[in-house]
C-alpha cells in the first residue's frame, strides 16, 4: 500500500500542476453555476434535479479530457517504462491514476455542493433526492474515470484517448434507444446498459442497490482491463 | 538501505540469460540468446541498430516479457518473482525518460520511494547519489530546465537510488558532446568492481574503453561474447562476424 500512497501523491501532483485541471474545473463550476442562477431565479423551486442532469453531460463531455494524459502522456515520454520496471504491482499504478482523477472530480462535485447548501438556508429542499443525485454522480464519475484511463492505456495519442472514451461514453449514455432494435430478451441487457436509465432513479430519491452495483460492476471491469492492458507486454 | 531480499541466494552469475527470444507478432527480435553475467562485470553489448539490444534490456529489466527462455537477476526470475529481480535493477532507458513537471531533486525522491526507500532514507540516498554523479549543485532545479548532459545524470541518478546490484543502461552516451562521453565512460567504469553494468552500444569504441566483455548481436542473434582483454582488435572481429 505504501506504493500506492507514493504513486498517488505523485498523481496528484501531476493532475494538480496541468492545466487541464483547471480548465475542466473552471468550465464545470462555469456552466452550472451560471445554469444553476438562472433555473433558482426562474422557477424559485428548492430542488437540484435540473442541475444534477447537467452535471450528467458535463462530467460525460469532461472527463474523457481529464482522463486522456493517464497512460497517454506517459507512453508517449517513455516515463511508463520507468514505473513498469520499478518493483511495483501494475494495478497500483493504475489504481493511483483513477484515484486521482476521480479525486479532482470529487472535489469539483463537493465544490458545486454550495448550491445545495444556498438551497438550505433560502428554503426547504427535499434532501433525498439531493443526496441522491451526488451519489449518483460520484458513481458515474467513477465509471467515465475507468473508463477514460481504459482508452488512455491503449494509445499514446491523448486526442485518439479521449475521442474514444467520449464515443464509449456516448454509446452507454444511448444503449437504451439501442434497444428497441434488439429482440428480447437482449433488449433488457441492453437497456439495463444505459447510463441515464440508473442515474434518472438516484436522482428521483430512489436508492437501488441494482444501479450502484451496475456503476460498480463497469468501473471494476474497466479497472480490470486496464491493468490487463498495461501487464501484457 | 536496499529493502531486504534474501541477500546471498546466488554464488553463480549475477544475471543469466538462458535461452531467450522475444517475437513481435511473427518477426523475432531476439533469437535463442543465452548469455552470463559475473558480479562487478561491465559487458558491452554491442550491434547494429535494430539488432535486439534494447529488447534484450527490455526483458532483462522486466518491462517485455520473453516469448520462450528465462531471466534471472540476483537469483531472482524476472517473470516469476518479478518484484524481487527489479530490486536488484537499476535502468536507464536511451530516451532518458523523466517527469518534465517535476524538480530533480522531487523525482529523485519519488523513484527512491518507488522502490521501496522509507522516506528518511530516500531523502539520505538522493543526497548521495547526487554528490556521486555530480548533480548537487541542480537538485533545485526544474527538469524541464535541465540540458541532454544534466538530464543524463538525472536519470543515471534514478538508477542508482537504490544502490541495485546491476545497471543497465541502453545506449548511455546517445547525444551528449565529447566531454559528456568521456564524463559518461569515466563514471561507468569507476563502477566496475562494485556494480555489475550491462550496457548497450552500436559504437565499437564505446564498448571497447568501457567493457571488460562484449556480447555481439545481430539480427536478435547473439554472435560471439569476447573478453576485451581478448580482443586486441574489436573492430576486425566485429566485421568478422557481421
């Protein structure tokens, strides 16, 4: 463990002195911000669920971004073949560059935590549905973080990464329209794919242990492939 | 300072390569390479570009595994007890491949920690690694602000952290000016005796002032391996061979 906490650190101070970080942050604190101004003066209801679906796209259009330098960047400078020779486990290395991302995202989800806090003190928001919808995005950023460090360990090029997780991405965010081309009883696979089919129950307030294990499940196998990827040389 | 690993399980060659090939696809890089290498010894490797130099380095440190055939450093299987045998290794790749982001003395600690310093003696070991390839004086300094000769040492430096029983350092003189070679040549053979160094070169008077043996390969094959005290001409046997 004490590998990881040293490949973390090092994690974050590579993430923390890009500025990607901080064109993602700003972009995302930006654009719900301002969405978030505008809904609370236009409909002067105590609830986030408008927000939280915006969040949705931003964090499936950002996070490809924060994710493609992962392997990327370190294959195209050579670095990987230092940490690949160092007597350390490849799945640190891989888990210590999901944790990272995902670390930046958990901090821009507890930055837009503000919004929720202005709703307490000027009314009275329903609560579950708000504890709710960040469970739900911190799940999904769990997701399209391995799922972006999966695309970032297939290539070099961290455009071709980060086009690739957008398109991965876009495509389970879309596996329901899919389905209704798929004869039963694969629809309901298919359906049960979709990204927006499990966020929509977090953030309605409903809570099943069904849709965390699917955001669970794909954020392990994508975890898993990765570390497979990396191994295999 | 090194973490502990069962020191004293080999009296026989520090590194053994038995019987090695690495395939890309269907095109074989190295070809049935066995080769020995004794505690304290330099061997120069030596061939053209593309002869499976660094492939051979690559599966020596870990970072490609072999198709058939076995590696083992300290004793140690570089598949089967990978952790182990890398303890033992000290690589510096030719591309000198370092975090650009980081200042010299920040990633010298990082790989010290890597390979399993506690943190009062990683910061013992880069002060001392520092002094003995010269880089005190730019532990401050941003890497990204270092020259090819400075990066050099940078990466000799990482190497070394953690006092390995072998270097291994692909084609080490690549790119820098005289006075960095000769620099280059002095520190690897002030070396010997004390640490066995594997390094790759295509240029026979390289091997020659630094090696006390060589290893010829050519097309993945490994042609010959010669005492340099052997050798009165390496050039002749060199195109003997080729």
């Amino acid at each position: 463990m004490s590998a990881l906490g040293v490949l973390c650190r090092k994690e974050l101070h590579a993430t923390f002195t890009s500025p990607i970080a901080y064109a993602v942050a700003a972009v995302f604190l930006l654009v719900t911000g301002y969405t978030f101004s505008l809904t609370l003066f236009f409909t002067k209801v105590a609830n986030l669920t408008y927000i939280f679906h915006q969040m949705y796209v931003l964090l499936i259009l950002l996070i490809p971004v924060l994710t493609m330098r992962a392997f990327a960047e370190e294959r195209r400078a050579d670095t990987l073949e230092l940490l690949l020779t160092a007597p350390v486990q490849e799945v640190w290395i891989v888990l210590a560059k999901f944790l990272a991302a995902l670390f930046l995202v958990a901090c821009l989800l507890a930055a837009s935590g503000a919004y929720a806090v202005v709703l307490g003190l000027y009314g009275e928001p329903d609560w579950a549905p708000i504890y709710g919808g960040y469970l739900a995005l911190f799940l999904l950023a769990c997701l399209l973080v391995s799922i972006g460090t999966l695309a970032s360990s297939l290539t070099e090029n961290q455009v071709v990464a980060a086009t690739c997780s957008l398109g991965a991405c876009l495509m389970l965010w879309f596996a329901d329209s899919a389905a209704y081309m798929v004869p039963a009883p694969l629809d309901a696979v298919v359906i049960n794919l979709s990204l927006i089919g499990h966020f929509s129950t977090f953030v309605s307030g409903s809570l099943f242990l069904s849709d965390a294990g699917y955001y669970l499940t794909l954020s392990l196998l994508a975890l898993f492939l990765t570390t497979r990827v990396v191994t295999d040389r | 300072m090194r973490p502990p690993t069962q020191p004293g399980r080999i009296d026989g060659p520090i590194v053994a390569i038995e019987g090695v090939s690495k395939l890309f696809g269907g095109v074989a890089a190295v070809r049935d390479v066995t080769l020995h290498v004794a505690r304290g010894e330099v061997l120069g490797v030596l061939g053209p570009n593309g002869s499976g130099k660094t492939t051979l380095l690559r599966m020596l440190t870990g970072f490609l595994s072999p198709t058939s055939g076995r590696l083992s450093v300290a004793g140690y299987d570089t598949e089967r007890q990978r952790m182990e045998a890398r303890r033992h290794i000290g690589y510096v790749p030719e591309s000198l491949p370092l975090y650009s982001h980081m200042r010299v003395r920040e990633f010298l600690t990082f790989m010290a920690r890597l390979r399993g310093l506690d943190p009062r003696a990683a910061e013992a070991a880069v002060a001392e690694v520092a002094a003995q390839v010269a880089l005190g004086a730019r532990l401050a300094a941003p890497i990204r602000t270092l020259s090819r000769g400075y990066r050099q040492r940078v990466a000799i430096a990482q190497a070394l952290v953690h006092e390995p029983d072998v270097l291994v350092l692909d084609e080490p003189t690549n790119g820098l000016d005289p006075r960095q070679i000769i620099e280059t040549r002095h520190f690897i053979r002030g070396l010997a005796g004390r640490r066995t160094v594997i390094m790759s070169s295509h240029i026979l008077g390289e091997v020659e002032k630094v090696a006390d043996r060589v290893a010829i390969l050519l097309e993945g094959r490994l042609l010959s391996v010669e005492a340099m005290a052997d050798t009165p001409d390496l050039e002749a046997l060199f195109l003997s061979l080729t």
